[in-house]
C-alpha cells in the first residue's frame, strides 16, 4: 500500500506525516490491519527497539473532584462507587511504588484528584517524592496534579519530579463539551508550564465517545506541536455513575488503527497505552506492543487492570523486553532537545548507551468524551462484538486500601 509504504519511510526519518494520511490510517480497513500494525511496529522498532517501559500508578488522593470532566469517575457529582480518601502520607505512598518499582517499573506517577494543587499540596508532594527516592534514587517520577500556578512546576523540579502530566484529552473544538469548569487553553497552559520549567512534558488524549477521526488527529497534531515528550492514549472506561456510563464504541481494531496513527504522527515519541487498555483492547493487547512502547503496570487510579505478572508475561511472550532502570526512553536527539540542547543528533533503534537518551512519561487512565458519530469514524461495538462491561472492575485494592496492591 502506497500509504504505509509511505508512512514508513517518514517515519523512520522521524518526520511528521500530513494530516490527511493520519487521517487515512483511521479510514484503513480490517483487512489491512495488520499490515497497518506491521508499519507502525517499523517506526516503532526504529526508535525504540524492543523495549517496553514500565510505569506504576500511585493515586494519592482519590475522588471528590469539583471539576466536571464527563469522563471522570472522580468528578463533581460522580456516583461512581469508587474508593474515596484523602492525602496519602509519604510512607505510605512510598511503600505503594515500591510494590511497582519490585515489579518493574521504572517510573512512578503520582496522581491526586483536583483542580490543582495548593502551596501545601506541593509540599506534601515534594515529601513523597523524597520517601521515594530516598528508597531507590534512580526511579523516575512524573507527577499529574491538575492545572499548575505559577512557580509550581518550578517547585516540583527542585524536589526531584522529573516529569508532569497533563492531558489535553480531545480536540479544542469541542473541548467544551467534556468539560465546563475549566478549558482547553487551561490545559494547554499547564503543559507549557510544566515544560518550560524543565520537566519532561507528557500530554494525551481520550478515545472511544464517538468522536470524529478530524478530533482524534486534531489532538494528536496539537501534542506533537506542544513537543509531548509522551503520550499517554487512554480509551475511555465507561464507568457507571458517569454521564457516558452507556457509551461503547469501541472495538479492539478501532483501538490499534488509533494507536498507529499516533505512532506514525509521534515516530520518535513515547507512546504509552493508558487506561483501557485491557477493557477495550482484550486479547489484541500484544499487537498493541508493537506500536506503543510504553505501558501502566497493573490497576489504575479508579479501575483494576490485569494482573501485573500478566502484563510481564504478555511483554515476554509478544519477543519484547522491559526496559531496565538505567536506560533511557527517547532517542538521543529528542533527549537532548528536552534538555536543552537542541544541536544534537542521532536516534536509538536498539537500546542506547548509558546517558544516551532522555526520558517520557504519562498517567492520567480515566476515559473520554467529544461530539461526533459513528459515521464520523468511530465503530460502535455491535451486536456480533458486545461490550465487555464485565471487565469494568473498580479497584479495591492498592495504595488507600488494606489490601496489598496487583504489581
């Protein structure tokens, strides 16, 4: 196919394919799917190798939310059933990613429910971050709070954060239909925040509500140009007690045509496959490794994914590798720009040499909505292709409750 042949080659470049070939990556057929997930895999493997990198959620604060994100078990007037606690201490938070960290992971993302942080927010931040490096100084950590003032991101550097999470969940047409408490430049804010300060900026989207394919790319073209150096792709969890409790509309296909075309439009970009992954992706999950490089191990914030030695196993059985503690992510020349320097070259197709590449990263596994239909692009889950509502398990397990976490 001239379009994947194409693709590829810009891909392996690293450059940016037009709008209207991402475009035609969602318009591509089941029947071309696997030579569409053969491309990308190419693109992927040029950057990346085989390496899978490992991230572990702490959720230090857990719903009552005042914002309104109709995706969110967390939000303004959920009736979600989900756990609900305030401020985890710093040992116990420590304690929490240890059990990731043992498990494989190398980065943690502390996430805690909220418009932002206050002042004292950060200082109770910037204490775990101390309990947890204290405990092993070589893990990563990326911290997603909400909307940042300023100064903040600048604190959150100096106590040791390396990354912020922020995401821009759809495009900025419609936006203002998912949310009505805050709005897209509000994001789009924090994110250049975060990135300005230092911290590697990791910025997503939110699939599956039917939004048109012009969304999807919108979105993915804005976080190229904000230079996310990960992107999270979340495909939204339809918890019950939410405004989009009803909505599927997804298929295990559908998700692989989007993860391609975030790959091929971020060859050289972490992409992780985020919340949902195990709902809406199923079975299919290892074609998913051979276009993101980079995935949450075990549950979520509100929401149990699959056990976290199934997550190593599957890695192991699909030919990939975990990515070990002193490697880097990106490929040298987007590590370098994330560190400011912007004249350097080269990429990483295999693992690289210590100090050689730089870092990504992303949390933020709740689920999406924008406007649109299935006409649009979306491939609502029929009648031979039920939605898996079973799989929907709100966690009870982990960091806020007495039971150990699934690492």
């Amino acid at each position: 196919m001239d379009l994947l042949d194409t693709l590829t080659a810009k891909g392996l470049r690293g450059e940016t394919p037009t709008r209207e070939e991402a475009l035609a990556v969602l318009a591509t057929t089941d029947d071309e799917l696997l030579d569409v997930v053969a491309a990308a895999g190419r693109v992927r493997r040029r950057w990346f190798g085989r390496r899978v990198k490992l991230n572990y959620l702490v959720n230090l604060k857990s719903g009552l939310c005042p914002e309104d994100c109709s995706y969110c078990s967390q939000r303004l007037g959920s009736k979600a059933e989900i756990l609900k606690y305030t401020w985890l201490k710093p040992g116990e938070a420590a304690e929490a990613a240890k059990a990731g960290v043992s498990g494989g992971a190398k980065r943690v993302c502390l996430v805690a429910s909220g418009r932002g942080p206050t002042d004292r927010d950060i200082d109770r931040v910037t204490d775990t971050v101390a309990a947890i490096k204290d405990a092993d100084p070589a893990v990563e950590v990326c911290a997603c709070l909400g909307l940042l003032s300023d100064n903040q991101a600048e604190r959150l550097k100096a106590a040791g954060v390396d990354a912020y999470n922020h995401n821009l969940n759809t495009s900025e047409g419609t936006y203002g239909d998912i949310a009505t408490t805050h709005t897209y430049a509000d994001r789009v804010d924090t994110v250049q925040k975060a990135h300005g300060a230092g911290l590697s900026a990791c910025s997503g989207l939110i699939a599956g509500m039917g939004e048109s394919d012009e969304d999807l790319v919108d979105v993915v073209f804005a976080l190229r140009e904000l230079g996310s150096d990960s992107v999270p792709v979340n495909f939204l969890i339809p918890f019950e007690g939410t405004p989009l409790a009803k909505e599927w509309n997804l298929t295990p296909q559908r998700c692989l045509r989007i993860l391609a075309m975030v790959r091929f439009v971020n060859p050289d970009t972490e992409v992780r496959i985020a919340g949902g992954r195990e709902v809406h992706l199923r079975t299919m999950q290892p074609l998913g490794l051979h276009l993101a490089n980079s995935i949450f191990l075990g549950d979520y914030l509100t929401s149990e994914g699959q056990a976290g030695q199934a997550d190593l196993d599957m890695i192991r059985d699909a030919g990939f590798e975990v990515e070990g503690m002193g490697e880097g992510t990106l490929p040298r020349h987007r590590a370098d720009v994330a560190a400011g320097a912007a004249d350097a070259t080269g990429g990483c197709g295999t693992a690289p040499a210590a100090g050689a590449c730089g870092t990504g990263g992303g949390c933020g596994p709740c689920g999406g909505h924008a406007h649109g239909s299935a006409d649009d692009g979306a491939v609502a889950a029929g009648a031979d292709d039920e939605a898996r509502t079973d799989l929907v398990r709100v966690r009870r397990r982990g960091a806020g409750t007495e039971l150990a976490p699934n690492a």
